[in-house]
C-alpha cells in the first residue's frame, strides 16, 4: 500500500514580503523547532500504523487489517477516515476493520493511532484493485461410501446466497488414501452461483476397492467474479472427511466376484494380520503392492476373457489362503438382425442374433426384455449364453385388432445395456408353417384336386399359395394361386392342363398375398392321373422282304404323353380298293408285322390300343415308286450326329422318310427311321446307336400320290477311323529291273472310314537285317509312291537292280489316318546282258595279254640273233 506522510516547514509571509524578526524571537523560535524535530523523531521511533491489506469474500465486504505501531499495546485506538463520496470516520481498538466494498477508483484511508497522549497517522490510497478476492473455507457437508462398487459420494454447499449471482466457481477435490494421506486424484469441478445456497454433489470411483485402505477427502474453491477487478486467490483447504472399512472375519479379499470388461484393469487387496508371501491370478504370479499394515495390493492390467467359471485370484500367507473370482466379459452387442413375423396371426415370433458373446454366463447372462409401445406390453428372454451363431427367438401374444407394432428389445448384463427397434405390421410379415394333410384327388384324366390344412387364423387376408410340380424327364413346374384365408381350416384347389396316365410329385407351400416369406414345402404327395384314349397313331414303315412277297410292317412304340396310358395291344390291317384285310391283335411290346400281299396297292393301317379306348390309325402304302440311276453319295458326320439336305421337290405331296441302318447287315436294311415334313429340305439324323468308324447306309424317301420313292442312297460314318488292316497284297512279276504288285480291297468293317489312297514304301534291304524305319521322315533311301486313284489293284516299280533284295511296304489311309502296314521282301532277277559282258571281259583281257607277250617273245628272239650275228 501506498504510505503518505506529508510534513511541510512553517512559513510566515505578509503580502510577498517575509518579516524581519528581531535575534531573540528568531532563538525562541529555532528551539521550538528543535524541540518540534526531537518530538517527531521520538515518534518515529514508536511508529505508525502500516502495511494495509484488505481483502474480500463475498465482494460486499472488504475485510481490511494492518500492523500497529511498534510499542503500542492494550488501550490504543485507531481512528480510520474514508474518503469516499461522503467522508466516514470510524474509531475501533483492533488494527482490523470490516467496511463495505468501496466503488472503483482510488480512495483515501487515514489511520491515526492514539495511544498515552501520543499520536501517530498514516495515509493509505486504496482501490479494488489491491483487494484480493479470497473465498470462505468450503465445508463437507457428507462423505459417504459405496463398497460394492467402490464409489466415493461426496456433498457440500456453495453457500451462493451470499454471493453475486452469475461468479463462475471453480472446485478443486482432492483424495488421499492410506494413513499417510497419499494424494490419489486431484480433479476440478465447475460451477455457477445463481443467489441460492446450492448442494453440489460428486462421485467418484476409485480403482481400488474402498475396503483395502482408508480413503480422505478436502476440498477448495476459487471464485471467478467478471466484474471484480482485484486478485483472485484460492480458499484454504477444508477440514478432512475419512471414509473406512469396518473388517468383518469373513472376507479378506476385495473385490468379491466381480464382473468387469475385458481389456479393464483392475486391483485387488487382501486384508491380512499376516504377512502375504504371493498373490496369484489365475497361475501367474502378481507384484504386490504394500498398504497399512500387512494390507496388500495387486494391480491387473488388460484383463482377458475368463473362462465360464471364473478367474481365480489368490493371497497365500504362512498360515491361509485367501481369494476371490473375477468375471471379465464384455457388454451385451447390440441384437443384430432383429426380425418380427407370425406364423399364424396369433403369435408373433421375434428373432435376433446376439452378436457377439459376453463370455458372461448364469446369473452374469445377458436378459432381453421385448417391449411394444402402443400396447405397453413386454415379455422377458432368459439367455442361457452358450456360445453360438444361432438365432434367439421368443413370443409375443398378438393385440386383437392391432396390426402395428412398434418393438423395442434391450439387452442388458453385469456390464452395459444396448438396444435394438423395429416397427411391422404384422399382415403384411406371415411366415406360414408348413401345410400338414397333404392329398390329391383326381378329377379327369387331365385334371386332379389339391388338398391340405393349414394351422392360423388367415381369416382377414388371402393366401398366396405355391404348387410344385414334377414328372420324370420334365422341367419342373411352379403354380400360384391366390385363396380366401380361413381358420384352422383346410384349403382345396384344382390344377388342371395334366397329361394323362403320367406320374406326377406335387407340395405346395403358402405365404401371404402380400409375401414376406414362403412357407416350408410341404410332404410329397405322388399320383398317376387316369389314362386317356391314344392321342395318336404309332410312326410305321413297310419293307419288302428280300424275296419280295412280304411286306414287313414296323412301328414304333407311343411316347408317354402319347400313349396316355399302358399300350396293351396293336391292330393292324391293309386295304384295298377290293376289300380289308385284318390281322389278328398284336400284344404290345412287338412292333413288328409281317403280310403277305401280291404286287398290288395296299393301305396298311396300325392302331394302338389301351384299357380306355384305341388311337387314331397311323396309315402308309405299300406301292413304292422305282427311281433308276441312283447313285450312292457319301457324307461324314460330326459327333453322334448327319446332316443330310436336298433339293426341294414340289412332287412330293406327303412326307419325306430317312431309313438308315448298319451297312454290313443284310436285307432288308432297317435300323431306324425318321419323317419329316414334305416342306423341309434338310433333317439332322442323330442317334445313341451310332458309333465311330462304322458305315451306315442312309436312304430318302418321298411320298408322292401315296406311294414311296427313293430319291438318294448315302452312306456315311460319323467319324472316320484309320484302317484296322492293311491291304494283303503279292507280287506278281520280278524281273532284273521292275516288280509289279497286286493287292486286295479292305473289307468295309475293317477300313473304317472312307479310303483315300494307299502308300507304297520300298527300300534296298535283306531279310531280318532290314526294316523300313521313319516312314514318313523323308529319308532319301526310301522310295514313296502315293497311289491315290483307289480303283487301281496293281502297281510296277522299274528302274530297279537285278538280283538285289528289296523290301515292299503298303499302307492304306482314310481321312481318319494311316492304317498299319503290310510288307515282304524280295529279290530281283539277274540281268543276262550283264552276265555275258562280266564274262566277255574277263576273256578279252587274258586274248590281249597273251597276243602282247608272244609279241615281246618273239622281239627278244630277233634281237638275241642279231647280237651273236654281231659277235661272230
């Protein structure tokens, strides 16, 4: 604080003029003034008053206090003046004095002390400014405890009525724990002073059971006052509140049977007279951590899921040992695919999947509670939590008259709660259970009636239902058809647009007209609908018999939807202008007739009989149309399929009909046959009797004026092979330069496609030394002819040596590959003009050697004469 002691020299003036005084005024006067020094220097030794200091509490009040002068004691007054709008004076003993908050600016405080005659005075300026705002001391109202989840409840009031209203207040709590006050938590708490005395309230939970050590509270606050401009301090500390475990002889270690979340950490203490020597979770051993006495703590960080017992938690001592169980699971999952439907508009069944597993299980389970809204109705699940991916499911009465329902299902636990909603109307979600009584009766041979039962109250809706139907060697068929819902009734429909005399497997399933699901299918229900009259004639077809006085009549047996029931016998006849012909019944299964007729025109007629009635006569003539110059053409296939095409020809007036059949079976030829319409100009023969590299003979028929021509003859395979055999094939002729070679045709079965030409190998080489090796490398010591004109039988190699071993090969080939090979060996003839000149040679030279030395001979003879002639 700022001290003025303001003390001016006297100074006598008259006008602008000082005074002379006579020496012995001014003597007077300089020992008043001396005397005058000596009294303030003895005050100024006892003191004044010093070192304002002013604070606040409420901001209404301003608590000021200062030091008294040195030597003053019991009887000293103080005289305090405030200058303020009205000057005040207040005359106290104490060296305090408690006036009202003083508005802003600088103000003027004198202090004078009085004490035995004696005076001493002190000028203060003081402003807001210099007061420091120091709140009451807070006090606890109450301290309470909740052991069973260590939670600390702390009260205390704010004492705001005697506050300005709107001061931001700022709480700091802090917590010990142990005798020794060991500082645990230090939090802030905000509030706001709104004129009123108000009881805050705080809880706090400790990471330590409140049962292993005694726990302390104090508390402080600090008021932030936006309109006070002077410093701001904290309270003092309030007195401290103990909260303590009252030990019982039963438990020594806390928590008991805990159930916390995985990945939490958590402490455990053992409240012991001994000392500890280990502590366990599970069968890992803990640090510990020393409390009061022999008290001892662990701390577990990251807990992992218990198993559904439990995990145990052990303290050993010399003498005992103590534990408990902890549960760590997790909170319940919010229930996934939650999902509401009726089955039968009485109940409606809610579903859901829990999620994830809790790894809580007994009384630590997770419990559902379905709740509806509009009808505040709820029914409870017990969940007995095994682990499962299963569905969980419970019921819920219907509301008469109600169709919307608003449902709410909570999933709680030890751990957490979580919730799941759905709205439905309840028409429009049926999920009906399988149809039960499941029966079929017929009504026509093309027609039956459906009957089942189905369980639920249906009446307010219609029902959608779906018929199945199966036959063998068809596509399955789905029908749907809508009826008026009933209760607890059974349902009938027709299906009619059957076949006669067929088996059929029918079920039927329902659901609601508007579908939210099908029901399951019900039981199979099989059924042979009644038999029907033949729909149509048998397909026939007539041949001569090779001697040409029988026809043989064939025709092939009714389909399943054309016989319309079991065939029992065929009626065949002829006819002519002249008269009818009937043979006797011929009992199915022979498809086959034989009639022996002259060479005049017949209609042969086959009708196919069953237990209700006979078909329709298939009918064909007799007269077949000669067709000279045919020649046989040749087609290959692909697969087990020919495709077989001609020209249109306008006089054909009734069908075309393809007979084929194997070409190595005799008279008459017959393996199968097809018609088509007269219209048509190409027909595809396919067959599962076919087989590659076998030869069949394909002929065209058409009908012309009731009577049958041969317009083509084919044969063809419809996959060509390479021959089986080779040709067998001899020699004709040899002679010194040539051979000529004769072979035979391969036999039809064993050339297997149709031939193409033959190779004719041939090579110098003796008999087991040779043998012709890479055929087709183009080596240059092999000779190759490729006889491609299949009409030639024979074959002449020239240009060869006499009395040399060749070696022969021949090969024959169809567009399907090489056939294997056939070879021999053989030798040339010797050549006679060459034999004469190897002899002629040979007499030669020796003529010319000899005529050459008789000539030498006889030169010698002439010259030895003339020698001896010259030495006589």
């Amino acid at each position: 604080m700022d001290v003025f002691l303001p003390w001016r020299q006297p100074s006598w003036r008259v006008g602008r003029r000082r005074m002379r005084l006579p020496a012995d005024f001014r003597w007077l006067l300089a020992a008043f003034v001396l005397l005058y020094v000596l009294n303030e220097a003895n005050g100024q030794k006892k003191g004044s008053p010093r070192d304002l200091t002013c604070t606040t509490n409420n901001l209404q009040v301003w608590d000021c206090t200062w030091k008294a002068p040195v030597g003053t004691g019991h009887g000293t007054i103080y005289k305090v003046c405030i200058e303020d709008r009205l000057r005040s004076c207040h005359q106290i003993e104490k060296a305090n004095i408690k006036i009202p908050a003083l508005s802003p600016g600088d103000h003027e405080i004198t202090i004078n002390s009085l004490h035995d005659f004696e005076s001493s005075l002190s000028t203060f300026i003081l402003n807001e400014k210099n007061v420091s705002l120091i709140p009451d001391t807070p006090e606890i109202l109450n301290l309470s405890a909740d052991f069973s989840t260590s939670t600390l409840h702390l009260e205390w009031t704010d004492k705001g009525s005697g506050l300005p209203h709107h001061s931001h207040v700022v709480w700091e709590i802090k917590v010990m724990r142990k005798d020794s006050m060991e500082l645990v938590e230090l939090v802030t708490y905000n509030t706001t002073l709104n004129g009123r005395d108000v009881v805050h309230r705080w809880s706090w939970a400790s990471d330590m059971p409140l049962e292993c050590a005694a726990h302390h509270v104090s508390i402080r606050c600090y008021i932030d006052s936006p309109h006070f401009s002077g410093p701001k301090e904290w309270s003092n500390w309030s007195p401290v509140k103990s909260i303590s475990w009252t030990p019982d002889s039963q438990t020594k270690v806390f928590p008991q049977d805990n159930v916390i979340l995985v990945g939490s950490d958590i402490t455990f203490c053992c409240l012991s007279q001994e000392k500890v020597l280990v502590a366990q979770i599970g069968s890992k051993n803990c640090p510990l951590i020393h409390l009061d006495g022999e008290n001892v703590a662990i701390k577990i960080h990251n807990i992992s899921v218990s198993e559904d017992s439990g995990t145990n938690v052990i303290f050993t001592t010399e003498e005992s040992i103590y534990g408990t169980v902890i549960f760590a699971g997790y909170p319940p999952d919010v229930p996934q695919k939650l999902n509401c439907e009726t089955h039968d508009l009485e109940k409606i069944v809610c579903s859901w999947n829990p999620g994830r597993p809790t790894a809580l299980v007994g009384p630590r389970s997770t419990n559902y509670i379905l709740f509806e809204s509009f009808s505040g109705k709820y029914v409870t699940f017990k969940n007995a939590e095994v682990p499962t991916n299963e569905s969980y499911l419970v019921s819920f009465e219907m509301i008469p008259n109600q169709e919307i329902y608003n449902f709410t299902l909570n999933a709680h636990n030890p751990l957490g709660q979580s919730e799941s909603t759905i709205v439905v109307n309840i028409t429009e979600k049926v999920f009906p259970h399988p149809p039960t009584s499941f029966r079929v009766k017929d009504i026509n041979s093309k027609a039956v009636t459906l009957f089942w039962r189905l369980s639920g109250n249906f009446a307010k809706i219609n029902l959608l239902c779906q018929i199945k139907i199966n036959k063998a060697n068809s596509k399955q068929e789905l029908r749907n058809v809508t009826i008026k819902g009933l209760k607890n009734s059974s349902y009938r429909v027709a299906v009619d647009k059957l076949n006669p005399y067929t088996v059929y497997t029918f079920r039927i399933r329902c659901s609601s007209e508007t579908y939210w699901k099908w029901s399951k299918w019900s039981s199979e229900k099989q059924h042979l609908t009644t038999e029907a009259i033949p729909s149509k004639g048998p397909d026939t077809w007539r041949e001569w018999s090779s001697d040409g006085k029988n026809l043989i009549i064939y025709w092939k047996p009714l389909s399943i939807n054309e016989a319309n029931g079991k065939i029992l016998s065929y009626n065949v006849s002829c006819s002519s202008d002249e008269e009818t012909q009937s043979l006797s019944e011929i009992p199915d299964p022979q498809h086959k007739a034989e009639i022996r007729l002259d060479k005049n025109d017949y209609i042969i007629s086959v009708v196919a009989k069953n237990s209700v009635g006979s078909s329709p006569p298939s009918k064909i003539a007799s007269m077949e149309i000669p067709n000279d110059g045919l020649r046989v053409e040749q087609v290959v296939g692909m697969g087990r399929r020919i495709l077989l095409s001609w020209h249109p020809d306008p006089n054909m007036t009734c069908d075309y009909v393809i007979k084929w059949c194997n070409s190595s079976r005799s008279e008459p030829c017959l393996m199968d046959w097809k018609k088509v319409p007269f219209n048509s100009t190409e027909a595809i023969i396919e067959s599962d009797q076919f087989r590659p590299g076998i030869r069949y003979r394909f002929f065209l028929y058409g009908c012309r004026n009731q009577g049958y021509q041969l317009l083509r003859s084919i044969v063809g395979y419809i996959e060509e092979l390479a021959p089986i055999v080779a040709p067998n094939f001899t020699v004709e002729d040899t002679s010194a330069d040539s051979i000529l070679v004769k072979w035979e045709d391969i036999p039809v079965e064993e050339l297997r496609g149709f031939l193409r030409g033959y190779l004719f190998y041939f090579e110098k080489g003796e008999r087991d030394t040779s043998k012709v090796r890479g055929l087709e490398s183009g080596r240059s010591d092999i000779k190759v002819k490729n006889i491609t004109d299949i009409s030639q039988k024979t074959l002449r190699i020239a240009d060869l040596q006499g009395k040399t071993s060749y070696h022969l090969v021949l090969r024959a080939y169809t567009d399907g590959g090489l056939g294997p090979e056939k070879s021999m060996f053989v030798v040339t003839k010797e050549n006679s003009v060459g034999l004469i000149i190897a002899i002629l040679i040979p007499v030669a030279v020796a003529v010319i050697i000899g005529v050459v030395t008789s000539i030498l001979c006889y030169r010698k003879r002439e010259w030895e004469t003339v020698l001896l002639r010259h030495w006589k």
